[in-house]
C-alpha cells in the first residue's frame, strides 16, 4: 500500500515537441535530447536512464539500454500555454481553457498608473526584457530614484525588480501585493514576481529571496484532496507560491537546486505515517539555464540530480512512491527566441514494489498525473486526468 508519493518537478526537463508545437514557435524543440545531443559522448544520466528517461527519447542505439526499474512514459499538456503556473496546474489536475494574458508590448498605461498611485512612486521599465540584463540597464537608475523597476517576458508574468538594501525586500513585497491586487480580470497574469538583487552598478545580482505571487487555482487539485482528507501536503521549493499556498499544510522555500534536492532528501528519510504528498520544484534548470540557453550548465544539473538519485531511491520505504516529471520544455539549444518551448514531458515512477520496465505511453495529459495520485491514495476522483494505477500495479 501507498503511503507517500515523491512528486520531483524538474522545471522545464521536456523531452521532445507535442504535435502543435508550430503554432506556438517552437518546432523541433526537445530540452533532454539536444542536450544530450550537445554534450560529448561519454556524458551521460545513467540513474535517469534506470528509470526509463532513454526509452522515453527512443535512444536504445545510441545508449545501449540496461536493466529497466521504473515505469516510463511521456505527458501532453492539454493547457493551451506553456508556463509554470499552467503546467503545475495541470499536474495537479486543472486543465485551462485559455491562457494566461500575456504582454509582449509592456503593459497598458491604465495599468502602470493605477500601480504608481497605490505605491506612491513612478516607475521604470514596462518593457520585456531579461531579468539580469534589466538590472544592468536600470539598476543604478532605480537606485538613484527610488522608482521599482517593471518588466515582463514570454511569459504571463508581471515582474518587479528592487534592491534589496536602498529600496528594501519588505517594501518590494508589499508592492508585488499591491500589483497582485490589481492584476484580475483580463489582466490576470499567472504570476507577479518579486526579483531582489543586490550589489552596485556594473555588479548588480539578484538574490534568492523571489518571491512569486500566483493567482488561487480556480478548482479543486489533488492537493486540496489530500489535505481535506487529513493527509499531508509538503511543498518544497516554489510549490506553495505557485498553488498560492492552496492545498498544502507545509511550505519548505529552497535556494536553488542543490539545497531543493538535499530538503527532499531530508524529508523522505523523515519518513511517513500517512497519506503524504512531498511535492518539489528545481527552478533552475529553467531559470538559471533553460532561458540563458546554457547548454553546459544545463547538463551539469542534470548530472547532478543524476547523482543524488540513488540516494534518493535507497532511501524510499516499501510505501513510498517517487514520480519525476516537468512543468514545460526550454530547451537551451533553441536560438530562435529564449521563452519556454511547447513539448512533451517526462513520466519516470519507480516504487519498490511496482513493475519495472512498465512502459506508461503517451498520457495526454499532465492531470493523469493527479488523477493517478488520488486513485493510489482511495481519494475522490478528480476532475481531469486518466489513472495509470492499474499499469504500475504487479
């Protein structure tokens, strides 16, 4: 019997194009395979690769298959987006039907004036931009002025960068609050962003303290399922920013990858005594590299997840299982634009007392996940999604 789930967000890991991949610029994108494809030879994911990841990218030639010990398969979004927010979402089992507003022009003047006159200041930016190139542009502007700097991206988002020391994190977190406030309706981005930094002109650096403010899921999620059921929701990571706390009875925020890895590490040594989901995001193969379209750097975090893995399963109780999947693709070898790419993503579960080898598809949707989680747990089913209980079952 199940009594804890592992769910490991490998933020942005997407593993090959969906079929309208076209339509939202993004064909032949394929995050995983091109970075293996870019790395020498003898670079490799040999755990990710035990759990299945290379049967999933149809590598059997290039890297010889081993013994197989998890169950594999491949997820569709079904969201018509390709953001965090969309893609948690869908895991946890909402499925939008259109997506979030986005603002590639910067964001109307009706909207900039109702901010500067609920903060008290005017402000810099409105344009999209990238969030490390914005500071070298406007950080020592913004110091001097006082005025908080705004910009966007790809994305549905509404980012707000200050300095920590001459502006203050407190304030910035108040007037992310106060943008939250007014971003509803037709203007309801997915996300409002804090983005501190640090440092002084020509060696500004942003810091760990972002904080996202994300719009309350609309629906019930599988989250909500478990902690109405008295079971355990632990967030770790950004989890908890992007379900706007929704559903989760514990919040652990992370800096960076290494640090979310060791807390998911910690917490599943803790074991558990009921129904637990331990939900966990690693941000920065999408922040720090995806976007940046390292390639390099994007490969060493994979190895290094790759590393920590057999820790990870070694550590697993009989009644634990871990599920790793992605919110989206960015893929670092695409140079036509540095947004998210509209791909497939991972499905790699592994239990001690599950099939091995078990291949799970093409699932058409990232809620199969959520609704597979509430039929191991003997929860309500849930709105979207097909269960693949059945074909992890020996």
């Amino acid at each position: 019997m199940i009594k804890r789930i592992v769910l490991i967000v490998l933020d942005s890991a997407g593993v090959g194009e969906l079929p309208d991949a076209e339509s939202y610029g993004d064909k032949g994108a394929n995050t995983i395979g091109h970075i293996l494809d870019s790395m020498p030879e003898h670079f490799s994911l040999p755990n990710l690769k035990k759990l299945g990841l290379y049967k999933i990218l149809n590598r059997g030639t290039k890297f010889p298959d081993e013994d197989i010990i998890g169950c594999y398969g491949k997820i569709a979004a079904q969201s018509p987006a390709k953001d965090t927010t969309a893609g948690h979402w869908e895991i946890a089992g909402i499925i939008l039907n259109k997506p979030f507003p986005v603002y590639p022009n910067g964001f109307p003047h009706g909207i900039i004036e109702e901010f500067e006159r609920l903060i008290g200041t005017k402000t810099i930016g409105n344009t999209v931009a990238s969030g490390t190139e914005i500071i070298k542009e406007l950080g020592e502007r913004h110091q001097k002025t006082g005025y908080p700097i705004i910009y966007t991206s790809a994305d549905s988002v509404f980012q707000i960068a200050a300095h920590e020391e001459t502006f203050g994190l407190e304030k910035l977190y108040e007037i992310c609050e106060t943008a939250r406030n007014i971003l509803k309706g037709d203007n309801a981005v997915g996300r409002v962003i804090a983005r501190p930094f640090t440092g002084t002109a020509g060696n500004y650096t942003r810091t760990a303290n972002r904080k996202d403010y994300a719009l309350e899921p609309p629906e019930i999620t599988v989250l909500d399922e478990i902690k109405n059921s008295g079971g355990e929701v632990k967030a770790i990571g950004k989890i908890e920013d992007i379900f706007n706390g929704k559903g989760i009875t514990e919040s652990i925020h992370t800096k960076g990858n290494l640090n979310g890895i060791e807390v998911t590490l910690s917490e599943i040594k803790k074991g558990a005594y009921k129904k637990t989901l331990l939900f966990t995001n690693l941000v920065d193969f999408d922040m720090l590299w995806g976007h940046r379209r390292d390639v390099v750097s994007y490969a060493k975090a994979l190895k290094e997840f790759d590393d920590f893995l057999p820790e990870i399963l070694n550590s697993l109780t009989d009644d634990d299982m871990l599920i790793i999947t992605a919110d989206h693709g960015c893929d670092p070898t695409y140079k036509i634009h540095t947004d998210h790419t509209r791909e497939y993503v991972p499905l790699l579960v592994y239990g001690k007392n599950l099939k091995r080898n078990a291949d799970l598809g093409i699932r058409s949707s990232m809620a199969d996940i959520a609704a597979s989680i509430v039929d191991i747990f003997a929860l309500p089913a849930i709105k979207n999604g097909k269960s693949f209980k059945e074909q992890l079952i020996n």
